[in-house]
C-alpha cells in the first residue's frame, strides 16, 4: 500500500492522511482475527471410559 501511495503521490495525485486511515490494511472492527470462540461446558451425556483394561505381559 505504502508503494501505490507513493507512486500516487508523485504522479501528483494529492493523497489525505485521513483518508489513508479509512482504508488501513488492519481493520479490525468487523473481522475476529482469532476466529469465533464457542465453549460449551455442558458435560457430555455419556461418561467417558478413562481405565483401560489390559493385561499386562512380562
């Protein structure tokens, strides 16, 4: 962006600072730059198996 305001500016295009701001490369207002975080902590409706049975070979 910096280069085209430049090359504008020296084929005499008369460039406005506050117009520059509106069209900044790092808007963020309307974009989730993370993504959109959903948690839910509901526990589930099944117990989740957590001991494994396996004998064990020696």
């Amino acid at each position: 962006m910096t280069e085209v305001v430049n090359q504008l500016v020296a084929e005499g295009w008369t460039v406005d600072p506050d117009d520059l701001a509106t069209i900044s490369p790092y808007i963020r207002e309307n974009i989730r730059r993370f993504g959109e975080w959903v948690l839910d902590t509901t526990p589930p409706e099944q117990t989740v198996t957590t001991r494994l049975d396996v004998a064990l070979i020696n």
